[in-house]
C-alpha cells in the first residue's frame, strides 16, 4: 500500500541520514515492475512520488534509481518532478530488448513501444538484436530531449 511503502521509505531515509546521507548517496526505488499491468498501480506509483521525492530532497540526498521500470509515460512525470527538487534520476528495465523480440518498435512521438512487425515476420523480415539497438538508441535520444525541457509555471 501507499502507507506502507512510504513508511519504508522513512526507515530508508533515517538510515541514510544514520550513515552520513550526502549528495554523493543514491537511493533505490523498486517494486514497481507490475507498473503496466493497471492504472491503479500507476496511480499509486504517483502519489508515492509525490510525497517520496520531496522528502528524499529534505534529506540531503541528489540521486534516485528506479529498478526495473520501463513505462515512459510514468518515468516522464516523475523526471520532471525529481528535477525540480535537483534530484538526478535514472532506471532500468528490459524493455528495449524484450519488446524487441515481439517486434515492438520505441516511438519517441509518444514515449511507447509499438507493434511494427508480426511474430511471423521474426527473422525474415527483422531481427530482434538489430530492432533492441534500435530501441536503446532511440530511447537514449528520448531522453536527452526530455532532459532539455524545462518546466514551465
């Protein structure tokens, strides 16, 4: 629940603040795989940030990592917000490569993976190594230039 991983979070960031804390520390944000399996779990992902970000900020603390997420329009949200709070944020997820095998395609148009190709197609009229690299590339281009926006108020 929201509650309960906020209370985690406090024990985390007390432990920190034990340990010397600093700009130099990185905290790890997880269990969020299932993100896309439902817009609850989205929705509880954004108010967990919302209240998980600033308080990561009170601390002292510049850095967070999300493990093993790759829902875009998710990670968008939440850069901005980290990024107003001077927290540099990061992930990692699958994504890229998995999809690849199914012959989904990244859209830097909207942030998603799509279907270009039918599994029938596999091999004969791509292959999934060469559509990942695709993808780790144009999800690494996605990014730069969600890094050069500025939030606007």
């Amino acid at each position: 629940t929201v509650p309960q991983y906020l209370g985690c979070l406090d024990n985390i960031l007390d432990l920190s603040t034990l340990t010397g804390g600093g700009s130099k520390d990185i905290i790890g944000i997880g269990g969020f795989c299932i993100l896309s399996r439902s817009k609850v779990y989205e929705e509880q992902f954004d108010e967990i940030m919302k209240v998980a970000i600033p308080r990561i900020a009170e601390r002292g603390l510049k850095r967070i990592h999300i493990f093993g997420m790759g829902v875009f329009r998710v990670l968008i949200r939440t850069q901005m917000m980290a990024k107003r709070y001077g927290i540099e944020l990061s992930y990692d997820t699958s994504s890229a490569e998995v999809n690849a095998t199914m012959g989904r395609l990244f859209s830097p148009v909207d942030g998603q993976l799509k279907q270009v190709w039918d599994k029938e197609e596999k091999y004969a009229e791509y292959h999934p190594c060469d559509i990942a690299r695709m993808n780790i590339r144009l999800i690494d281009g996605f990014w730069r230039e969600v890094n050069q926006l500025r939030r606007l108020r």
